[in-house]
C-alpha cells in the first residue's frame, strides 16, 4: 500500500492493527506510521466504514429522520447521536452523488424529458429542476433558488455535461424560459415538444422525490436540500430496476439486483 503522506512504495506491514481492526504500514521514507483509511475520507472516524456508509444510505434509500437512523444502529451495538448521523450525511452524501454520477455518465438516451417540481427550504418553494430519458433514467437534478432562463441554462449545460452528448428530442411543459434556453445551449436542430401530456412521463417521476420529501417537512437551509435531493435521485436511479417493453420483473430477482447493486456499492465507497 502506498504511503498517503510521500506517495512512496517502499512499505512494510505491521502485526499492530487499529482499535476497529484495520491494517497498520510503516514508510521507510519519511518514517510515518498509518492505516488502510489514512488519506480517505474516513480518516478520522471512530465507527467502522460499512456502519458509516449504512448510515447515508438508509437515510437516502427509506423514510428515516436522524433519530431513527440513531436508534436502528444502536441495535445493532453503536450508540451514536442524531447529530452525528447529520455530520455523517454532510460529509458522505456528496460522496455517493460523485460515485453514481461517474457511472452514469455518457449512457443519456437521444429523448429527453425535462421539469421541475416544488421543495420547501427554510419555508419558502424552491425549484428542483430533473430531467430523464425516455427508459426512465435518471439524467441530473438541480435545485434552485429561482425558476427563469438562467436556472434552465445552467440546468441544461449541466445534462450536456452528465450525458456527454446531445438528445435529438427535447420534451418540456410550456414555461417559456426552455424555448430560448435550448436554443441557446442545445441548438436549433433539437426537436423540442411542450405539450403538457407528452411529459406526463417527467410529472410521474416526480412521485419519488416527493415520498421522501413529504415526511422531512422541509429543510432548513439551501446547501443541505440541494446536497440532500441531488444524493436521493442519484441512488433511487443507480437501484432501480430496468425493464424492457414494460416487462414484469419476478419479486425474487428484483431482490437479488437490489442486494448485489447495495454491495457493490458499499465496496466502491470503502475503497
């Protein structure tokens, strides 16, 4: 393992291992002693990473507050604080959007369906602004703090990116701000259709984002709704189960994607 402090090779392996269990190295260059999450992100944490990262997710993937994420752990034999949990949110959700995002990127469909729907932040609607292709997957979100051509300009530069390419179809509801912004950012060759019932497909998305946000009853500030909401599509998308033509997916398999896309996940954030 190389040393996070000189980036040097020349180390050796200690029989000492950490208080949680973790490997212990000695550097022969800069005469440093440090363990298997030196220079990680979970550097400083005094709970395992699994129990950490277990944490995030369940508050991503169910309908949990912090106290209910605190007393779930603590049967499991960790007492931690709610407001450690928040901390652990702050610092491991962004995290998790980073690792989905980069695996996602560049598989955008050539149709895209383009809204926005209503969150609450310290007591006043903001505007989470999502788009998906026409399979369903996620493309990106944004929140933001108005709902004009700026927003859906910085929106669509953001698809362009996460896609990495551009859609031939474009589908929005009739806010004028899409009409000049696509044309803007997008181009006029795209075919762009604002009618109401053809984005039903973008209205019924919103359904998930909304389930989990009802029972928060809102947030508190900007930052932690955007961090928060950007973390929730990203790993709602990356398990979800993808259907050809409409076809049933058997409870059993459904359970088995589920299990192994949860633990594949897990190893990648712990690496």
């Amino acid at each position: 393992m190389a040393c996070p402090h000189c980036r040097s090779t020349s180390t050796s392996n200690r029989k000492r291992r950490t208080s949680l269990g973790y490997r212990t190295f000695y550097c022969r260059d800069c005469d440093r002693r440090f363990n298997e999450r030196s220079g990680t992100p979970f550097n400083d944490l005094q709970f395992p990473n699994d129990i950490v990262l277990m944490a995030v997710l369940w508050r991503l993937r169910y309908k949990l507050g912090f106290r209910d994420v605190a007393e779930l752990l603590l049967q499991r034999g960790f007492a931690v604080s709610y407001e450690t949990i928040r901390v652990w949110e702050f610092r491991f959700a962004p995290l998790v959007s980073e690792n989905l995002r980069a695996k996602r990127r560049g598989t955008a469909g050539h149709s895209w369906y383009l809204d926005e729907t209503y969150i609450k932040v310290s007591g006043r609607w903001r505007y989470l602004y999502r788009a998906i292709d026409r399979e369903g997957n996620l493309l990106d979100s944004m929140l933001s703090e108005h709902r004009d051509k700026h927003a859906a300009r910085r929106f669509l530069r953001r698809l362009i990116d996460s896609a990495a390419r551009k859609p031939l179809r474009m589908t929005t509801d009739k806010h004028p701000a899409y009409t000049k912004a696509i044309r803007w950012i997008v181009g006029r060759k795209v075919l762009h259709r604002h009618n109401q019932y053809l984005n039903n497909r973008m209205e019924q998305n919103h359904r998930g984002i909304k389930q989990r946000y009802y029972p928060m009853l809102g947030f508190a500030k900007f930052e932690s709704a955007s961090r928060f909401c950007t973390a929730l599509d990203e790993f709602r998308n990356y398990l979800r189960v993808q259907t050809t033509g409409g076809e049933h997916v058997p409870a059993d398999v459904r359970r088995n994607i589920f299990t192994e896309r949860w633990s594949t996940l897990m190893t990648e954030l712990s690496a």
